[in-house]
C-alpha cells in the first residue's frame, strides 16, 4: 500500500512541507472550537442539528428608576460606621452608631476612696473610605436601647442622648496608622455614673442596661467641601471596649482597670443620615420618562428599580428552551463621582410586600449569579437564566427587580448606572431555542 502522506511529501518541497504542518497545527484547535457545543446552561443537551436554532435576543424594553429607602435595619451589627461622605453626585452621608455596654465581670466592686487615673474608648479599626479628618465625640444616651425592639437606622436620634458629650476627640489626621483609636472619656462623668453603683445593679448586665442605658457615638462636625472620611470598625474585636484605670488612695497599690464590653448581647444599632438636598434631584418614579442614569448610594442611601417592561411578551413565543439571560449594566463615567468610590459588586433580589427574597439564580449558585464589577469592560454582569424561565413558565409573576450595593449596610461606596434609555443602555442578552 502507498504512503498517501509520503507520496504527498514527495512532490513538495521541504520547506513549504514545514509550513503547511505547522498551519495545519494552528488552524486544528480552531476548527474543533468551531464545533464544539455552545458554552451556556443546556448547551451540552442540544443537538448538532439544532446549534443553528440557536438565537439570541437583546430587543427588550427596560426601564430603570432611583428610589430612597425608608425604613432600614442595621441592628446586631459586626461593624461600627463612624465618619461621613460628600460629593456632588450624592450629597452628603453621616453614620454613627448607639450602643449598650456590658460588665466585663459581674458583681465588680471598686472599693472606697477611688481615684481614677484615666478613662478611654477602644474602637479597632477595620478598614475607610478616604482619609479625611473628623471629629469624634461620645454620648449617654437618654433612653434605653430594647431586645425585642425594632429601630430604623434612617429615623432621628436627636431625643435619644443627653446633649453634653462625655468624651471627645478630633482624628487629624487618619491615616490607618493607628489600628486602635482611642477616645478620652470624662472622669467626672465615670465618677458620678460608673463609681458608686449598688450591688444589685453591678450584679447582672440586665440591671446594668437600666442604670446605664449606652453611648451615642458621632461625628461631630460637616465638611465643607466634598471630601470623604468614613471609617468601619470591628465591633466583636477584643480591643473595642471601654475601660477605666483607677486605684484606691487609701491602698499603695498601682492602677487597676474595669472593662465595660461591647459584644453581641448588646443592643445596638447603626445610624445614617443622607441628603441629597444640595444636589440634583436623583430620585424619580415610575410614572415619569426614565433618565439616561440611575444612583445606587450605600449606607442605605438610594437603591435602583428595574422593571423588564415586555418579557411578558415572550410568552407568545413559547414553548423555547431559555440557555442562559444575562443582564448587562454599564457604569457611566461621572466626573463628579470619585473614582475611589466604585461599587465592587451589587446585588438584584426580588420584594413581595415589604420582604426581600434573592433570586433562584443567586441561591443555586451566588458565583455564576454575578454582580461583580469587571473593570476592563465596565459593567456589571447578572445570570438571571432561572429567573426569566420562572416568568415565562408561570412559576413567578413579578417582573420587576431592586438593585443596590451588596454591602449596602455597612459600606458607603456609590455608583452612577446607565439605564434603559441610556445610548448605551442596560441590556437583557437572552440566548436560547425555539422547541
């Protein structure tokens, strides 16, 4: 039998031989990519004959609107938010938080004729949005601070501590370098609140919490000009505390110390301030034409609305087999926005009444879901494939999504949206096949 590969070779040259080997080796892994099964969800089920039924459909209306939020819960928080943000896009945001304290030991005694040394607050530094200066200062609250209670991080607190600060401090500024801060508390204010407690108040934290109702931690003064200076503090570390170093003067004795603890058996809860008042109106409804723009603020500050206007449509369309829907959304490029303020990743669930419910996609896979910001093309990209099935099969209803920064309760960071009437609008990709 003839070699056909030798009787090939026999007839071309050496060189050109080389050449043609070593196309062939490039042009191969092509070709069989050509061929190989699409790469989406149900791919792999779908026939050779039918690969050129596949079709993919980006003509959908979508509207996407601004919306405040009203009444929010930051209660049994992990971080403390103490700072605030300006910009011109946003406005002006503030946190500050309320918190119980516990005994460190209970039934503590600090003996007769104490004299105290020195008193401080311990917040541990987590991490900060910008480094600008603020100014620290420390309140009794007025009112006690309830288990079985429910507080609205966005309601005023103005009636709910005494209005003379018990300590103070100015950060000026903060640069990370102290991991610890560390806020001097009036010694008057311990020797008259702390010092001459009875027995059965010092003898358990529910007796404790009714003499002492907490502290109001806050900023005490706005910036002028837009700047950011917002720090996150870790609430559950050992060194956020407040303690006093005291001795008796009848006793030779060196410093002793009383903790009073901040952990998870503590009432507490964050609190923000947003407005929004000194600056274009971000907010609209859904009645009114859309904008080109949509703003999500964090700290509960605005939150996004995204209607999918005519994937009811599709319905006339069935039965298709839906491979995969991915929603597109491109950040728009806001000079007024620093660009230190980016969102990393958002977060889209659905809401039934005044309850919020993550989509199937999100539960079955948080990582396919998405939500994460892809800075080399400047979107944020959302698997939404259940959902849409979902709609279009009668299991759900709704077509109507909320989007907001995923650590919207405990991270400032903000970002500006193209919306569906942006030239570059938010996309709904829906690939799929026609049964």
């Amino acid at each position: 039998m003839i070699n056909s590969f030798s009787l090939f070779t026999k007839h071309v040259k050496p060189i050109r031989l080389l050449k043609f080997i070593v196309l062939s080796l490039f042009v191969s892994p092509l070709l069989w990519q050509c061929i190989s099964p699409p790469d989406f969800l149900g791919g792999d089920l779908v026939t050779a004959g039918d690969l050129y039924n596949v079709r993919i459909d980006t003509n959908f209306r979508l509207s996407a609107y601004t919306l405040p939020y009203d009444t929010v819960s930051t209660m049994a928080f992990k971080e403390a938010a103490l700072g605030e943000t300006f910009d011109m896009v946003f406005g002006r945001t503030r946190a500050s938080f309320l918190t119980q304290l516990n005994l460190g030991k209970l039934k503590h005694s600090y003996g007769d004729s104490v004299q105290i040394d020195s008193v401080f607050l311990y917040l541990k530094l987590k991490e900060q949005l910008g480094n600008q200066p603020i100014k620290i200062g420390i309140y009794e609250l007025s009112d006690s601070l309830a288990h079985d209670s429910t507080y609205n991080a966005l309601a005023l607190v103005d009636n709910f501590y005494h209005p003379v600060p018990i300590g103070s401090r100015s950060v000026n500024p903060y640069n990370g370098d102290e991991s610890i801060l560390k806020i001097a508390i009036s010694k008057s204010w311990v020797d008259s609140t702390l010092i001459n407690v009875d027995s059965v108040t010092m003898s358990d934290n529910k007796y404790f919490t009714k003499h002492l109702y907490g502290i109001y931690v806050k900023t005490e003064e706005e910036f002028s000009s837009p700047a950011k200076g917002m720090y996150y503090f870790d609430y559950y570390a050992e060194q956020s505390k407040l303690v006093v170093y005291y001795r008796n003067k009848d006793q030779d004795t060196a410093s002793m110390s009383f903790t009073y603890l901040m952990n998870n058996a503590c009432v507490r809860y964050n609190h923000y301030q947003h407005d929004f008042s000194m600056v274009s109106n971000i907010f609209n409804d859904t009645i009114n034409p859309q904008e080109s723009n949509f703003y999500l603020k964090g700290l509960n500050g605005s939150r996004g609305i995204i209607m999918l206007e005519d994937i009811r449509n599709w319905l006339d369309s069935m039965p298709v087999a839906i491979h995969k829907a991915e929603l597109r959304i491109e950040r728009e490029d806001n000079p007024s926005l620093p660009s230190d303020s980016i969102v990393e990743r958002l977060f889209m669930y659905r809401m039934v009444g005044n309850k919020y419910y993550a989509l199937t996609d999100f539960n079955t896979n948080s990582e396919v879901f998405g939500g994460k910001y892809i800075k080399s093309k400047n979107y944020y990209s959302f698997n939404i494939t259940f959902y849409i099935q979902e709609i279009l099969t009668g299991g759900n209803p709704d077509k109507v999504l909320y989007i907001e920064p995923y650590y919207t309760h405990t991270r400032a960071n903000s970002v500006v949206l193209r919306s569906g009437s942006h030239e570059r609008r938010m996309k709904l990709i829906l690939t799929y096949t026609k049964l």
